[in-house]
C-alpha cells in the first residue's frame, strides 16, 4: 500500500481529510512563536477568545519524511481526546496502520494462547465433599483403555488420596513437592493398578502449599502448559481428581476440560448441591468448544425406597446430562482398606460394572463427541 494511502486512512480515522493538510520540505525551520506571559506576576487569566490558537502541528510518519503540517489548527489531534477519538484507541489504529504498511507485528497485549493438548481430559468435580470423586478417579484410570492409549490420573486435591486408591503410598512424589515451576513432571509419574499411571498432589505443608496455590491465582494456564510438556497423544486420557468446591485447583482443570463430570449421591444435600456446581462451572460451559458436563449419581443404596425415589428426581433433574448411575458397593469403598483395584474383583460385582458401563460411555463421547454437552 502506498504511504498516501495510509495517511489517508489515518486521518479519515480521526474524521479529518488529506486535503486539509498541505506537504512542506523536511527542511522547514519551525520557529516557536513566544508566548506572551499572561501569568508572570501578574496574576491575571485571559479570557478564553484571547488565547492563541494552537500552533500548527508537524506530523511525521516515516523515519525520512515528506512532513505534513496542518493548514489549520487541528484541535482534535493536540487534545487529550485524541487517544480515544472514536470508538478505537489510538494506540490501536497506529498498529494496524503499521500491520498495513507490512510486516510489522502488533505490540499490543494478547491473552497468552491456551496450550495444545492433544489427549483428552476427564476433570472429576463435586461442590459437596465425600462423594466419591477420588475413589472413582482411581477406578476410571484402571478401566479407560483408548486403543493403545495409556490412562493418566492427576492429583489436583492436597488430601493426596488419589494414590492410595491406586496402590501408592504418600512415598510418591507429588506436583506440589516440584521445586521449580520449570521441572517436568515426567519423573513424578509412577505407575499404579492396571496399568494406570498417577501424578500425585504430594505431601506439602502449609507454605508449600499456599505457594502454588498463589502460582495458580497468577497463571491460569499453569496446568495447561504443565500437561502439554508431558507431550502425550491423542489416544492418552488424563483424568483429575479436584477438591470440592471453588478452588484455584478446579479453576485450572476446567480450563483444560474435554469432559467435566459432575459426582453427586442420592440424597437430599447431594441434590441441593447441584445447584451450585451449576454455578461453578457456568462461565466455563458457556464459553466457544466449552466442555461436556455430564453428571454420575454415586452409592446408590437400591436396598432404600427414598434413595430410588431421589434418583428418579435426579434423572428428571439432570435429564440428558446424567450419564451413569453406580450403585453402592462394599467391595468398591473396601478396596482402598486392602490396597485392592477397587476393579479387581472377578465376576465383576454390581458398582464395578457400572463404573465400567460408565467408562464405555465415556470412551464414547471421547471418541465421537455426540452427547449433547451444555448446562440447560
Ligand atoms: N460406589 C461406591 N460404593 C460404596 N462406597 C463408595 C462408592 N464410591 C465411593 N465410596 C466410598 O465413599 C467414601 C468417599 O469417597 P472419596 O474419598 O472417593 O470421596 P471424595 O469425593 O473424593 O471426597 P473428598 O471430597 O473429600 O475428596 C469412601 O469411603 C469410599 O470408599
Ligand atoms: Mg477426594
């Protein structure tokens, strides 16, 4: 583009027209015409009509300029509104000016891009505690095999459970112990029942903990770029336990979020609750490719009238967002006692089975993305 053409747009930009402006030689002797001093001792104000216009504004756009000058004062460039005229700040214009001219590349901030990852990401959530998200982080990790995928299970909840319900021990270490916001987390990894592989939360004390959580208060992408080093494939799954509630934890998961799963029990808080998981998860659900959110009622006593009559209301609650049902089992919540696959047992007991059925829908919906995903 021709640089007239870009001082046009300049100024037509502003609501001015290159033919109010006339071209000089750079060599023009500007000579500062001296100010009367209204003010020097005297201590008077002139009236408004007195004081002088302006002095012509010398404008250069390029290092070995033609120099424009205005023929007239032009007040909407020597005032302060100038860096807003319109609706488009100046600092704005000037860059895609710039952008035009070719090559140069804009220096305004941009939101920092979102890493790519390319497995997929189960992010396990609750608003009400105790409701089996840990136990069914572990089992899922044992159960999703993705055509020669491996599986993954992060720890995201400083109760540092999740290795326990998959053979670990509070030996292992754990992301929040890494001493360096910089370390990989590959030589954290350790490998658990059924093949699986866990990150653990660690054993951290108090300022360690609170340290990473101002870490991820400041960077909402930490997660993100963590997992994106770790460079796993499209067939691998990561599935991540959280804390109940808002957490800096949750927040970071969710951004990553192919599938959020919400975990509630049958019965009358668990149901409450719901509400403010919806709440929680809204700004997240309502954003462009947000994630599925799907919902799994958990320990579902079938041997009680009220349990079955809440999970009824649930099913109408949740409608096509409820994915699955899993039925209370003692051999699931004695497995962590014993140090056992909660999966292990074999003829599959009922809430094994259904934690599989579980993990077949899923594997689907990650696989195909057909169910329909948004908060209704
Ligand atoms: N399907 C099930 N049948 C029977 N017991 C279960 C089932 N699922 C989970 N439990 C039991 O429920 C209890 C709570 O489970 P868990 O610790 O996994 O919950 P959580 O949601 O992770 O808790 P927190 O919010 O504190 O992290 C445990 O005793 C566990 O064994
Ligand atoms: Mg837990």
């Amino acid at each position: 583009m021709h640089r007239s053409d870009d001082i046009a747009n300049l100024f037509s930009r502003f609501g001015g027209s290159v033919e109010s402006y006339r071209e000089i030689e750079p060599s023009y002797d500007y000579i500062e015409e001296v100010v009367a001093p209204y003010n020097l001792g005297l201590n008077t104000t002139p009236p408004m009509s007195e004081i002088p216009a302006p002095e012509p504004l010398a404008v250069s756009l390029d290092p070995q300029p033609t120099t424009l000058v205005a023929a007239e004062p032009l007040s909407v460039i020597a005032s302060p509104s100038l860096v807003h005229a319109g609706s488009t700040p100046l600092s704005r214009l000037l860059v895609e000016i710039k952008q035009q001219r070719g090559g140069v590349s804009a220096e305004l901030p941009v939101e920092p891009a979102v890493p790519r990852l390319k497995a997929k990401v189960i992010v396990v959530v609750s608003a009400k505690g105790g409701v089996g998200k840990s136990t069914l982080v572990a089992a899922l990790a044992c159960a999703i095999k993705r055509s020669g995928g491996r599986t993954l299970a992060l720890d995201l909840d400083p109760q540092n459970a999740l290795c326990l319900h998959l053979g670990g021990s509070e030996d292992w270490p754990g992301i929040a112990e890494s001493d360096s916001a910089d370390d990989s987390w590959q030589a954290l990894i350790r490998k658990g029942f059924a093949g699986s592989r866990c990150l653990a939360y660690g054993v951290a004390g108090e300022p360690l903990r609170r340290a990473l959580e101002q870490r991820l208060e400041n960077d909402h992408l930490w997660l993100a770029r963590q997992l994106a080093r770790l460079a796993l494939d499209e067939q691998d799954t990561v599935v991540i336990d959280t804390p109940p509630g808002a957490t800096v934890y949750l927040a970071q998961a969710l951004e990553i979020a192919d599938v959020v799963l919400g975990v509630t029990l049958a019965d009358a808080a668990a149901y409450t609750s719901l509400n403010q998981l919806d709440r929680l998860l809204a700004p997240y659900l309502q954003r462009e490719n947000c994630a599925q959110y799907k919902v799994v009622i958990n320990q579902l006593d079938t041997s009680r009238q009220f349990s079955l009559d809440l999970c009824e209301v649930l099913k109408k609650r949740t409608g096509h967002q409820l994915m699955g049902v899993i039925r209370q089992d003692h051999f699931i919540s004695e497995a962590l006692a014993y140090g056992r696959n909660p999966l292990a047992h074999t003829p599959s007991t009922r809430g094994c089975q259904d934690v599989l059925d579980l993990t077949g829908s899923l594997c689907e919906l990650l696989m195909y993305g057909t169910q329909e995903s948004s908060l209704s």
